[in-house]
C-alpha cells in the first residue's frame, strides 16, 4: 500500500491559561505527565473579543494576554505587543495593570521592553502587518525558540512535548486597523469620486490580514487577541424586503447586531475563543448607591465598580452561548476572585454558610465575610482567594463539565471539603497552591500545581498530589 502520509503529523495544542473563571467552561481536561488533571483552556492562536463602546472590551483583552503571559513568564520567557489603532493607550497605565500579575516583569512597557506599543500615527498597520510576519517566520525556523511543556506528552514519541516559546499579539481595535492604500486614498479631496471605494479597499486589506493569521499563528506559536466593535445593521431595504426579519450574523449575537469593519472571515477564522462583551452597569448596592463589594480605598466612589456580561459567542474548544458576569475595576481592571465571588453567591449561594448579611466558605471555615469586607479580605488572604475559586470551578464543572457527573466524581462543597479533610490532608496545605499550567510545570520557582479536578479525584482516592511525599493517615472516625 502507498504511504499516505503526507507530512508532519499535528501536535496537541496547548491552550494558555487565563484563569479558570473563563479558563473551565471550555477546557479540555487533559491527565500531565505526573498524573495531573490539567483544563487545558484560555487562549490560543486567534480570540476575539468585540462590543460596543464602554464595555471594557480593551481592559478585558489586556487582562487575557497578561494573564496568560503570566503563567509563560513563571519559567520562561515570552514577549507581548499591542497595536493601537484608536491612537488612545497610555503606557504607564499598561505597565499599571501588568503589575497585578505575579510573574510579569516590573514595568514591561517602559522600563523592561517584553511588551512594545505601537499606533498608527507612528506605523501604518501594512507595515505593522508585515513585521509580524517577518517575526513569525523567524520565530517558526529558531530552534532556540524551542522549549519542553514538562506536563503536556507527545503523542506519538510519549517524551515531554517540545514547541515554540509562545508570543502574544494584540490588536485594538480590528474595525480601524487601515492598510497604506485606504488612507492615501483619503489624503486629498474626500468628496472625489476617487474615495468611493474606501471601505472596498479597507475591506480587502483586513480580509488578506484575517487569511493569513491561522498560518501565522499556528506555525510560529503566537496568540493574537483581536477587538472589534459591535453596532446595529443600517437597513436600506425598501418595499416588502424592509419588513423581512433582520439576520443574525453569529447565533448568539442578536439579530441586526453586527460586528463592524472585520470582513466574515472574522466570524470564522477566530479558533481560539470569541467573546461578546455587552450590558456593563455600575455594580451599587440599592441601598447605599455605593459599590455593592466595597474596597477600602475606593468605598465612597459609585462608578468605581463595574459588571459587564461577557458571552461566548464562539468556542473550537468547547461549549458556545454561556455568559459570565465579569466585575471590573474602573482603577484596577479585571477582578478575576470577586467575579467568582460574585458568581457563586449569585448562585443560590453555592457554597457559603451563614446568613444573608454575614457568611463564610464552606472551603475556608471560620473566616467571617460580609458584603462590605469580602473584597478586602480576598485581596489580603490568598488561601481565602484559592478557596473561592475552588468553589466557583467546582460550580462550572457541575453546569459544563457534567460528563464528571457519570464518572461518580461530582460532589458538594460540603462533601469535598469534609471528605477531603477525612483523608488528613492539610486544607491550608491545598489552598496554597496554583492551578495553572506553565512550560515548566514542575519547577521549585512556582508553587505547586493542584486543579479542582485533582481535588475531586482525591476525594475518591484516585490521586494523591505527585509534590506531597507521603499520603496523610485518615482520621478515625468518632
């Protein structure tokens, strides 16, 4: 028989973790090397996120690309770059918000160069394009570029797997992004009927840059986040076909919206998560008219604290149509605990005991939360942090991931967390640790790697963490 194959064989993709609040829905759970239950979920090779006006969709995408180059940097290197093409971005403000990430160098923008900032005053988006692609070439024949993701296995060699040192790109927004030729078309007179086919041309550009992005992507390892706007269809219908019901561009958009100056291979091309971020509302108590999670810092500010609905209209990875209540931060951005916070009390408390006014986790027992103090206490207490994202994941499993369910792994808060303490493991010990990959997933740099999933298969004793020496002696039952 002829050899029917035809090149190289496709490789497994990794998918960069962004943290489990978006990473779960749509993750793959995939066993590491060690045994581990790994959501391989997050970004890959081209998201989207699009909106309209303040929506927060530019905060919520430089949330995801730092996010995800956090866990990168935590034993590798990687860069980042951004094209504005709404000539709006302000450095220190992005160097403000890498801060919150853990592993991000100090000043990435200003001071440590992994992150370059471009606009198009200074660089038309051809010429950005064509840097890109320049790199990208480069990068996809550099064996230095090369590393080993300990935890993820070649499928055909069984060895830890070796892929490109991943890169991020962003573009704000993709509805300006303008080649050469549309804006020397508008540099003389505007009404010459020589500018008539401006948008043909834009058009065309972003289509040819749009075609190009899976190879890109996929041959050099680079996650390109991409906005857009969205905005309401002009009907131009005339007679019979002005009353025929608007189309829906996406199924989960609602009829009429589209998503401006993309071209339709943006509704298809995007394989790495498109999201539709929509309805942002100030977060007030209705009784104080303040922040209904007030922080210290910022308790008097009304327009402090924002939610804003995020939907996903599109996943290759996994479910599409689900919606996350996102809380932000007019100051700090995305607040990736409280969302979770938020989203298990909003869930028939799932979780939490006590009263309406004064409660506390059933995974972080004795620590008093309330209303006014729960955003305080989780920004000071990290295992308190780890304890509600447990609990928010452990919720998603139960809506997203019910194939668990018949697996007999699904369970309560409340079972897993006396269960777990059953078995003699430590809580406090299991609460300090991380459940996001990293290429090198069993450094000393990081703290240990621990999922929910982990956490489930403990409790039926079909794991034990590969970083404890010894399992704990169950406790005797009185």
């Amino acid at each position: 028989m002829l050899n029917f194959n035809l090149g190289k064989k496709t490789m497994p993709t990794i998918y960069y973790n962004v943290g489990s609040f978006f990473d779960v829905p749509t993750a793959n759970i995939i066993t590491g090397a060690r045994g581990e239950s790994i959501m391989n979920g997050g970004v890959n090779r081209i998201a989207a996120l699009c909106g309209s006006g303040n929506n927060f969709k530019t905060t919520i995408t430089h949330f995801f690309m730092l996010s995800a180059a956090n866990t990168v940097f935590a034993t590798a290197k990687t860069a980042m770059t951004t094209y504005d093409t709404e000539v709006n971005i302000t450095l220190d403000r992005l160097d403000y918000m890498a801060s919150k990430f853990r592993y991000v160098p100090e000043n990435p923008v200003i001071d440590a160069g992994v992150w370059t900032v471009n606009d198009k005053s200074m660089v038309s988006a051809n010429e950005w394009a064509m840097g890109i692609n320049k790199y990208a070439k480069a990068k996809a024949s550099d064996k230095g570029s090369m590393i080993e993701y300990t935890a993820f296995k070649d499928p055909y060699t069984k060895e830890p797997l070796k892929a490109l040192l991943p890169t991020f790109v962003e573009v704000d927004s993709l509805s300006e992004f303008e080649g050469e030729a549309s804006i020397d078309m508008m540099d003389g007179n505007l009404e010459d009927s020589s500018t008539n086919t401006f948008a043909m041309k834009q058009g065309m550009f972003k289509h040819k840059f749009l075609s190009q992005l899976p190879r890109i992507a996929g041959s050099s390892n680079t996650v390109f986040l991409l906005t857009a706007h969205i905005g309401q269809k002009i009907d131009m219908a005339t007679g019979p076909a002005k009353y025929k019901q608007p189309s829906k561009q996406l199924q989960y958009l609602k009829a009429g919206d589209t998503i401006k100056g993309v071209t339709n291979k943006f509704n298809y091309l995007v394989n790495g998560g498109s999201y539709f971020a929509h309805t942002a509302t100030k977060l007030v108590n209705q009784g104080t008219k303040l922040p209904e999670y007030p922080l210290r810092e910022y308790t008097n500010d009304p327009v402090e604290l924002n939610v804003v609905k995020l939907t996903q209209l599109r996943s290759k990875n996994g479910v599409s149509g689900y919606t996350l209540e996102v809380l932000i931060s007019q100051y700090d951005g995305v607040l990736l605990e409280l969302s979770q916070f938020h989203y298990i009390k909003a869930s028939d408390r799932y979780g939490l005991i006590g009263t309406a006014q004064n409660y506390e986790l059933v995974l972080r027992p004795g620590v008093k939360l309330s209303r006014t103090v729960v955003r305080d206490k989780i920004d000071a207490d990290p295992l308190l942090a780890k304890a509600v994202q447990f609990t928010s994941d452990l919720l998603q499993l139960h809506t997203h991931h019910r194939h668990l369910k018949k697996v007999d792994l699904l369970c309560t808060p409340e079972e897993l967390y006396n269960d777990i303490k059953s078995l003699g493991y430590d809580w406090d010990v299991l609460l300090a640790t991380r459940s996001w990959h990293t290429p090198d997933q069993y450094s000393d740099k990081v703290p240990p790697f621990l999922s929910i999933v982990d956490l489930l298969k403990m409790r039926k004793g079909l794991y034990h963490p590969y970083w404890m020496k010894e399992k704990p002696c169950p406790k005797k039952k009185n």
